[in-house]
C-alpha cells in the first residue's frame, strides 16, 4: 500500500456504513479501503429521519396507494433529501472537507448546496433501474419522476460518476447527458475475503461436484431454473450437491443444504460462509435482473467457475468462456454444467482464471487505488 493521502474526505451515507446488512456490506468495505488510503476521513451517517418526516412520508405513500392504487418510494423522495440536504450542510460547517464521496447517494447529495466536490458512486441510475427491475413497475409515475428528478440532480451535482460496470457508466452518458470524462468504472471488490490462500480447483480430487445458490431472492435471481439443473444433473447420474444460501424455499432432498442466513456482521457468519465457498465447485445465478452482484466478485476470490444470465453489468465482472459462462436459457445452464464437470482440465483452467479475475481487478485494494486517483484528481481541480 502507497503513502495516504493527506485531503480531507467525508464518506457520506444516510445508511449505516458499518452495517455489512446494507448494500450487502458494500458500504462497510467502500468505508474501511478509503481509510487505507487517506489519513483524513469523516463519516456523515447513519441519518436518521424524524418522526414527522416518517409520518409524513407514510401518509404521502398512502395516498398513492388509495388513489393511483400503486407504490410510493419514499427513500427518494424530494422531501426526504430535502431534509439530507439541511442535516448534510450543518454538519459539513463544522469539518473542513476537500472532497464527499457519497456510494448510491442521490437522494443524499440531489439538493445539497455545496461547492465542495462530489464523487458519486453506484451500481446503477434510477431510469435504468426503472425499466429493468419488475418491482419498480408497482410504483406510481409520479414517484418515477420525482426518483428520476433526483437522480438527475445528483448526476449534475456530482464532479465525478463512478459506476461498477461499463453497462451503468454507459447509460448515464446516453440517458443523463452526463459528460464522458466524468464518467469513470470502477469494479466491486469481494465481500468477504479468503483468510488463507486459496489454490486453483482441482475437480478430480473429489467424488461429489458441489454447485452453490447464493442469494436472498429466490425468484429474481433464479433459484427455480437452479433447481431444474441440479435435477437434471441427478437424473443423468452425476454425483452432486446443491446449497441454497440466503434464501428458505419450500425444498426437501438429502442432496441439498439450505442455509436461510447468515449474518456477515459476526466472525461465526463470515467463518461460515468461507468454509461453504471452499467446498463449493460452481456458483449458479440464472438472475432476471441485476446491476453487478456482489457473489461473483466472491466466487472468483474462491476461485469459483460461475454459470450465470448475461444481463445487467454482469459482464464486467465474467469473462465468458474464461473465468465462467454468461448465457440465457436453462439448458445451457445444464450443458455448461456438465461440460466442467466432464472436462477436469477445462475445469482447473477456469479456476485459476477466475482467480485472476480476482486478484487483477475484483478486489477492494484494486477499488480503492483506482477511487483513490479519481478523488485526488477532483482534489486537484477544485484547488
């Protein structure tokens, strides 16, 4: 690691940065590679709002439901950042601060009067998210427009847009007019991190093939289609294991373990999930929709082949044919299977290129050398 810098930095979140429940940890990891890098940074958050707004806010988001009969999304709401804005600008009075970095904060920073600079950073825009999640299609129009507006305004109050794939940094540029040399990509690390060395694969030193599904919605990220391969496998007579981890769906088979939870805030949570990645083959992620899940960072830390949908900023993350397979339908699904578990050699040569993959680019160290050049450059300019 290099000398810190010695700028002032305000990590800002209405969140909980230490939390590693939210943003799965993302906040947590973002926090603790920043203080690596700078001797100087101060946290503004959690932001806790006060009743009035809260009842406020629950009754605006019941007036949507009683008369549009749709959703109201009150974490981006014009009065909630609103009042960010005014907490925000007090407590940045008291700090002499020479850049904010604010992770997935627009309603944060949207109406923030400052002339300090600010290096925004997120997986995604809400006008992307917008069309692409199906929850969001039970939210009113007017709640897309004022989530839109705010999104808009933060895009424009930021120095700097960082995103974790090309697929989300590309869609500011077209979408939000956002110009291209503010724009900047900087991948996700891992959340949790391999406490001894991990060594490449090696399929044919075990009898039974473990495939692992890890994630907490069931439905999105394809836990169903997870299910059809696994059987599919056992119908032909391979030997292999199915975890589901981070969900409880209604399963009962002696060849699958689920796991409903595991807390990452205790060194019991995180001791287990390490111990199920180094058991585990393959990682399956046959998700509808996503922006750039965190697992497969994890994965390839484990030196983990994965099989998972091209979509979202996925392929920033898999090399496809390289580190895992990026595809579409289940019965790929299913062939990409039994292609690693047939071809123990191809099987080994992806692990180690995932591990690669790992250790060049999805990693918090890589994370924060990168936001780290972007910050002191904004440092610069404003000086």
């Amino acid at each position: 690691m290099g000398k810190k810098n010695q700028l002032n930095l305000v990590f800002l979140s209405a969140s909980d940065p230490l939390d590693r429940k939210s943003w799965s940890g993302i906040y947590s990891f973002m926090l603790n590679e920043l203080k690596n890098n700078f001797e100087n940074v101060e946290v503004i958050g959690p932001i806790a709002s006060p009743f009035f707004l809260r009842i406020w806010l629950s009754g605006i988001a019941g007036f949507h439901r009683l008369v549009f009969n749709k959703k109201y999304d009150k974490l981006r709401s014009k009065t909630l950042s609103t009042y960010y804005s005014s907490v925000i600008s007090n407590r940045l009075k008291k700090l002499n601060t020479d850049v904010i970095f604010a992770p997935a904060g627009s309603t944060e920073i949207a109406f923030l009067d400052t002339s300090i600079p600010i290096c925004y950073y997120s997986d995604s825009s809400f006008a992307q998210i917008c069309s692409y999640y199906e929850e969001y299609k039970g939210i009113s129009e007017w709640s897309k427009s004022e989530s839109n507006q705010i999104e808009k305004k933060a895009i424009e109050r930021a120095s700097a847009c960082v995103y974790s794939s090309g697929w989300a940094a590309d869609f500011v540029c077209n979408y939000y007019h956002k110009r291209k040399n503010e724009v900047f990509i900087v991948k996700f690390g891992a959340n949790i991190i391999p406490t001894k060395r991990i060594e490449p694969r090696d399929k044919s030193q075990t009898a039974e093939f473990n495939i692992l599904f890890l994630g907490v919605d069931w439905k999105r990220k394809g836990g169903a289609k997870v299910l059809a391969v696994f059987n599919s496998l056992r119908e032909k007579g391979y030997t292999v294991s199915l975890t589901i981890c981070g969900c409880n769906p209604d399963i009962a088979d002696e060849n699958i373990t689920i796991i409903p939870f595991i807390d990452k805030n205790k060194a019991e949570g995180q001791q287990m999930l390490e111990s199920i990645l180094i058991q585990t083959h393959i990682m399956l992620l046959p998700t509808e929709a996503d922006c750039t899940p965190i697992v497969l960072n994890e994965a390839a830390a484990f030196g983990i082949p994965v099989i998972v949908t091209d979509t979202g900023g996925i392929s920033s993350q898999v090399d496809h044919g390289v580190t895992g397979f990026l595809t579409g339908n289940t019965e790929d699904f299913l062939q990409y299977s039994e292609l690693l578990i047939n071809d123990a050699t191809l099987y080994q040569q992806m692990s180690e290129n995932a591990l690669k993959k790992y250790q060049n680019e999805l990693n918090w160290t890589k994370w924060g050398e990168e936001i780290k050049t972007i910050i002191q450059n904004l440092n610069s300019q404003s000086s």
